[in-house]
C-alpha cells in the first residue's frame, strides 16, 4: 500500500491549525477507514493459506498506527499510539513494514524531521503526542513512555522504564492547583511562551525532569508502580477529548479543569500557582461514602448535560472527568474508552475511530495473538470506585449492544473483550457468563490468588514472548460458566451488576 499524494494531502489539510508537532489530531475518520481497509486487503493478499493474520489500528490523537503481521500466533507484534520509527526499528515478522515506513515518511511528523542527522535514529520506542510535546518543549526528540521497545513484550507488572534515559513524558496534576509537566530526563525549566501561549497555560508552570515516584510525591504527585502520574493521568496527555479534536485543546481543558473553573488562555498566562500545601488546604475532604454518591449523582447529571460536574480540586478530579466521559459514550455523543483508574500504561488506546473501524469492518479481522475476533478494550475496572464500575460496566454494555446491531447489518462478528489482571479476571467471568461467550483477560501475575485460580477454566494460555527478564504477559481465554457461588463473597460487587448488565445486553 503506497499512501499516495492525495491521500497524504487529505491528511495534511486538518493539521494546518495545529502546527507540525500535533501530528494526526485532526485526521478525518472516513479517511482512516479507507487506509485501514486498504490495509487489510492488502494484508489478506499477502497472507499465505492457512496462516493468521494480525492487524492493529490505533488512532490516538497523534498519529495512526497499521500493524500486520503473518503470524497473529508467534510474531510479536508492535503496540502503540505512533509509527515505527525507521525501517531497522521494525521487526521483519511484520508484513507491513514498507508501508508503514512509507506512511510515516509521508506524514507530518516526519516531513518536518528532515534535519541530519534524523532525531529520530536513536530511539528505540514508538513516537507519541506525549514525545512530539516534549520535543516542541525542548527541541529535543524523546521517546514515548506509552509503548514497551519494539520487540519486547509489554508487561503491566513490570516497574517502570526510568532508567532509560528518552522514556519518560506526562502530565501530571494531582494537586490540581499546582500543574506540572513530567518531561524526560536531563530537562528542567519552564515552558517556552510559544508552546505556552498554545496551551493556555501560566508561563511559569514548571518542568519536572523525572519519573521517579517518590520525586513525584514530592511535587505533589501521585504515581503508581508503572510510574504514570494519576492525577490527569497518562491519557489527557495524548488528548483523548475525541477523535477529531484539538490534542493542544485538551490538554488546555485538562488543565483548566484541574484549576478549576475553565479560565481564558489570556487570564491564566500571568496567574501565580498555588503550592501543593496551598492547594491541599483548599481541598475539599470527602469521605469515600460521600464521594462515591457524588459521584454517581454527577454521571447521572453528565449523561444529560455532556460536562463535567462537581469538585475540582481534592481526590482525583481526573476520575470524575474520565466517568463523565464514560456517560457521554453512553449517551452517544462519543465514545471515549481513555480512563484508566489505576494509572496503568495499555499497549493500546482506543477511542470512537478504532472502535468505528472494527464496526464498520474489515472481516476476518484479527487483532490480538490468538484473539478469533477482536476488540480489545485496554482499561482497568476501577475497583475501589463501586459507582465507576458500574458506570464503566454499564458503558461497555451498550458499546456490546452497539456492536451486535451492527454485526447483524453488516455481518460483522461482535467482540470479544479483554480486561487487564488483577481484577478483571472476575468482570471476564461476568460477561462471559451474561454474553455466554469467551472472553479474554490479560493475566501477568503467575501465581493467581487460589480462589481465582479455582475459579478459571482455561482453554488455553497464549504468551507473547519474553525476553529472559521481564515476566511474560498471557492472554487467558475465559470460558462462559456460572460461577456466582465461588465470586459471591470476593466479587459481591461484580455480581450485583449481572441483572443489570443482562437488562442493558439483551
């Protein structure tokens, strides 16, 4: 597949606002369809008989991502939010290579990375927003924290990558008074006015060097083991408002919303940001009971409203956001599968384009090593939020319910749904049980807890790889059963949803 001219100057018309570091925000989704089409015909073409056939869509805000592979079993395949970054960095099992390589030679990004030598040689990760951000920070071209190397296998057990020097990048604001940008090492600053006039954000909004959690604390982060910040989270920071919108915008909302009430770029620029003391005395103080309902009382309000209700500042406002947008995908406005409650990076993020894509289909599609059919909805369940699951839960139902309308118009196969470990295992069972399907569930903890390790039936393991040190991510098959005796006293709260999930599916 060679993206010829007029392609490329289809997808370079809605970038023209944006500038050169913004890459795919803007890129129409019926153009996206049509490559990804394309794609996969030519992927069919090439795939010998009786082979698997492995492709991968990603349209994340930045840029899109078309991965084959012959192999869907064996070959590793290339997650992430951007393009491979030079023909030598793509691993020979994937079909697509010159393509891919062609299309990221085409766009953008690349167009305006002709310097010598190529800023992009040395890294040896996949670009996203979140790299192009810190390049347009710093000069310097970084990689992308998103995605594990090309080749290796992901693993969401795994502590971070900081001691790679290029891997770190995000926006962080738990103390949401006090926003910080998380850059890659050996950075520290401010912002320059250009890039802060863009985002509408005080000129003097430090730039943190470091992806260390407890230097993170320090500044008043939060952060978790994978070293992502949840306090915006690692998503707001590859602008997952929508498909079509500005990532430079949602950046700026995700900001504005942490201060608080949204304020004009021109009312923020010479705005003194409160301490983490300041903004922690500010804070309301909920209790989890209390905050719950809120919470809860302000999705049902979103669901009609389309905005985000309710405290700002304390406990996550994130949280409350990313649940709004849940509503909203429910609702129909968007679809907008970005939240992510533990702050776990996904090899894969998702929003209405990919999901679209599948729907519309590509048949025969084949996403995940061994997944028959796929969709892969990358997100943990939120547990220590009852109200969010739900929600959550509620949200993917309909998305279900979507689906087989569409797979009885176009004969597309509705999806399966993967979840990540540890707690999604029993949400697996739950829908496996109500849709009377298999499921897929990530597992990377190799020694499950007994009572959840009874309670699987397993057709099959699949590994996708190791590379002697990082622990290998399996991707367990959930077969439908009902298993309500053995999850009613651990997973009280996943059951109690099944009539309701039923009710919303069928």
């Amino acid at each position: 597949m060679t993206v010829d001219g007029e392609v490329v100057s289809s997808i370079r018309a809605p970038l023209a606002p944006l500038g050169r570091w913004a890459g795919f925000p803007a890129l129409d989704a019926s153009l996206v369809l049509e490559v990804f089409r394309r794609l996969c015909d030519e992927l069919r073409a090439q795939r010998p008989e009786g082979q698997g056939l492995a492709v991968g869509l990603s349209c994340e805000g930045d840029s899109v991502l078309f991965v084959g592979s012959e192999n869907a079993l064996s070959s590793p395949i290339l997650f992430g939010s951007g393009l491979p970054l030079s023909r030598s960095e793509v691993p020979p099992e994937l079909t697509a290579r010159a393509q891919l390589t062609a299309l990221y030679r085409s766009s953008p990004l690349r167009q305006a990375s002709c310097r010598e030598p190529d800023p992009l040689s040395g890294v040896r990760r996949v670009v996203s927003l979140d790299a192009l951000l810190a390049h347009e920070m710093t000069s310097e071209w970084v990689a992308s924290a998103a995605c594990p190397p090309v080749g290796v296998p992901f693993s969401p057990g795994t502590s971070d990558y900081s001691e790679d020097p290029e891997a770190w990048f995000a926006v962080g604001c738990e103390r949401s008074a006090t926003p910080l940008l998380i850059g890659p090492a050996n950075v520290r600053g401010q912002l320059t006015r250009a890039f802060a006039e863009r985002c509408g954000l005080p000129l003097h909004t430090p730039l943190i060097a470091t992806s260390d959690p407890i230097a993170c604390r320090s500044y008043g982060l939060k952060s978790n083991a994978a070293g992502w910040f949840v306090g915006l989270g690692a998503g707001l920071a590859a602008g997952w408002i929508g498909p079509t919108a500005n990532a430079c915008r949602n950046i700026q909302i995700a900001i504005q919303e942490a201060f608080g009430e949204p304020a004009a770029p021109s009312a923020t620029m010479g705005e003194r940001a409160q301490s983490p003391e300041e903004a922690d005395e500010a804070s309301p103080q909920w209790t989890e009971e209390e905050y719950s309902g809120l919470v809860w009382e302000q999705l049902q309000s979103v669901a009609h409203r389309g905005r985000v209700l309710g405290p700002r500042r304390g406990l996550s406002s994130f949280r409350l956001r990313a649940q709004a947008e849940l509503l909203d995908a429910m609702s129909g406005r968007f679809v907008s599968w970005t939240a992510d409650a533990g702050g776990l990076p996904t090899p894969i993020r998702y929003n209405a384009v990919f999901l679209e894509a599948v729907a519309v289909g590509c048949e025969g599609l084949r996403y995940l090593p061994g997944a028959e059919t796929g969709l892969f909805l990358g997100l943990r369940a939120g547990h220590e939020e009852p109200h969010w699951v739900r929600a959550y839960v509620e949200g993917m139902m309909l998305e279900l319910r979507r689906w087989r309308a569409l797979a009885g118009v176009r004969s597309v196969e509705p999806p399966r749904v993967v979840f990540e470990p540890p707690w999604e295992l029993s949400l697996a069972h739950l829908l496996a049980d109500v849709l009377g399907e298999p499921v897929f569930a990530w597992d990377d903890e190799p020694d499950l807890p007994a009572h959840i390790g009874q309670a699987l039936a397993i057709s099959r393991d699949l590994q996708l790889g190791t590379d002697g040190a990082t622990p290998t991510l399996s991707l367990r098959v959930v077969e439908p059963g009902p298993r309500a005796a053995t999850y009613e006293k651990q997973y009280g709260l996943y059951l109690s949803l099944l009539e309701e999930t039923r009710r919303l599916l069928f």
